[in-house]
C-alpha cells in the first residue's frame, strides 16, 4: 500500500480565474432574469386561457 502512494497526485488548490467566476455570475443572473420573465408570461397565458375558456362556456348557455 505504501508503494502506491508516490502515484498519487498531490491535491493542489487552484485559485479560479476572476473573470470567468465574474462570467459565471453574469450568466446565472442573466439565466435568473429569463426564467423570472418566463413564469411571468407563462402565468399571463395561463389567465389569458382560463378566461377564455371561461367566457365560451358562458356563450355557450
């Protein structure tokens, strides 16, 4: 066992780059804005339809 520990590769802590951790952020915020913008549109067509379906019933009687 102890022969294979020279094999081993040592841990080494690499610092991220800025720029791609301030890429990184951009995007998960750019991502957060799209699906917030999402729900919201989907919510409106959802009443949209509801309403719809709605008033058909109604001139349907």
């Amino acid at each position: 066992m102890r022969l294979l520990s020279w094999w081993r590769l040592p841990k080494v802590q690499v610092n991220p780059d800025p720029e791609i951790e301030k890429e990184k952020r951009d995007r998960k915020a750019e991502l957060a804005q799209a699906v917030v913008k999402f729900e919201r549109r989907r919510d409106r067509v959802q009443r949209i339809a509801e309403e719809a379906v709605t008033s058909m019933q109604r001139g349907g009687r």
